[in-house]
C-alpha cells in the first residue's frame, strides 16, 4: 500500500523548468525603473508567459547601468529559446541595452539586444511592448579608432552596426563599454558580440548612430571569434570621407 501510494504521489508531481536571466539597463539618465516588465519567453516546442518577473521593485532592481539578475519557473517546456517578448506594466520608463537568457534543461545563453528603445506602458513614453528574436551562435568583435581631430570624440551616441555578408545581415546590439569612456578621440576600443548570424564573407556594414554628439571615426574592423584560436579578420571598413555619425545612417562598403 505504500508503494503504490508513493508511485501515485510522484505521477502526480509535474516537472518544474527554470529560466533564468541576466538584464543590462542603460547608462543614461533615468534609463532605470522600479516598474515591473511581464516576460514572455518563446521556443522551438512553444511559449510560456512568466508574468511580471523583472520587478525594479525588488532587491534585483532594474536600475540605470545595472546588470540585474530574474529566474523564473514553469511547468511548460518551450525547448530551445528563441524570442523574448517585454510588456511595461509601469509609466516609469526604462531603457533596456540587452537581455541574456538560458534554461536549466539547456545551459546555452541567448541573446536579446534591444537598441536604444524607451519602453513604458505610455506609449507617449515609449514602446509598450517590444519581441526580440536570436539571431544565431556566432560572436562578432568590433574594433573602432575614432579620429584625432578636434570634436571627434562623443559622449552621447548610441550606435549599433549591421553587418552585411554572403549569406545575409545581422545587427549588433549599442555599441557601449560598460565602466569606460569610449568613443574618446584617438582611442581604439573594441567591442564583443555573442549571439550573431554568421553572415558569412563581410562586404559592408551600417551603422545607425542615434543621438547628438558626433563621432568621427577613422576605421572599423570586424572580426569573428573561434574557439581556442584568435580572433579572425574579416573587414576593416575606413572612413575615407570623414563622414561623421551624428543621428544618422550611413553605410560603408570595401573597396
């Protein structure tokens, strides 16, 4: 009888799978929030809602410049992560940068780049909801040198780069070293991006530069990371006209 009764009690008990998250807020003013985001996660095998799990209310607060961690649980196996969907619940308005994903049944992280969109539940604030997809497993690394020239230099831009190849495009997320100043004048920084569409042989790229401060760059390189090897040069794109990204688009191709 107690055997039976235990086998009964473990039929009845549902295998729980946690998804867990690592959320980048902005390092602009007011790009924080103490709202709560509901969290609506999409699979290879089908969806699951996780209701308001990114409360900036609580200890892991969604704060401006912060890196806050969330984990949430359901009963619901969506299989391979793929999109993720952000709904405000807060006039409070945040500034997302990225969010990196993974579950306990699949530890690889995915990664959701959000580029420089306001979200608040008013849409005179921002977007109210945004889906964002994967775009693959590849990791890009962007090498920029900004010029010498007086005022080439920005403090307030928000780039992102699409990068264009032989078997498509892919985008990455705002260009922003996290406790650096980049985009300094003469610097060289370089930025990492996992997460990628292999886009296969690089020809171009564009960039989008959103804000009010120039930046007058000399080149940019584009590099794919291996394992276990250094990373490989695929383009170095130079800014022979001095075209300055001042809340523009412009895109630049090899010659």
């Amino acid at each position: 009888m107690g055997s039976t009764l235990f086998l009964i009690m473990l039929i009845g008990v549902s295998a729980a799978y946690d998804y867990i998250f690592n959320v980048y807020t902005a390092n602009k003013a007011y790009a924080g929030t103490d709202g709560a985001v509901q969290v609506i996660l999409y699979g290879s095998e089908g969806e699951v809602d996780l209701g308001k799990l990114f409360d900036g209310s609580t200890r892991s607060k969604l704060d401006t410049d912060s890196i806050s961690s969330f984990s949430g649980s359901s009963e619901k196996y969506i299989g391979a992560i793929e999109c993720i969907e952000l709904i405000m619940h807060t006039s409070d308005a945040w500034l997302p940068l990225k969010v990196v994903a993974w579950s306990d049944y699949a530890l690889r992280n995915v990664y959701f780049y959000s580029r420089y969109r306001w979200m608040s539940d008013s849409s005179s604030e921002g977007a109210t909801r945004q889906k964002i997809c994967s775009q693959g497993d590849t990791k890009y690394w962007l090498k920029t040198t900004t010029s010498t020239k007086w005022w080439s230099g920005s403090d307030n831009l928000w780039v992102s780069i699409t990068i264009h190849g032989s078997k498509g495009d892919t985008e990455t997320g705002i260009l922003d070293l996290k406790d650096f100043d980049d985009f300094e004048s003469g610097h060289k920084d370089t930025y990492i991006f996992p997460g990628m569409k292999d886009v296969g042989h690089v020809s171009c790229i564009t960039i989008n530069a959103r804000g009010t401060d120039g930046w007058l760059f000399t080149e940019i390189s584009v590099f794919k990371y291996r394992i276990g090897d250094t990373p490989m040069l695929l383009a170095t794109f130079v800014n022979h006209d001095n075209v300055w990204m001042d809340s523009n688009v412009h895109k630049f191709c090899k010659e």
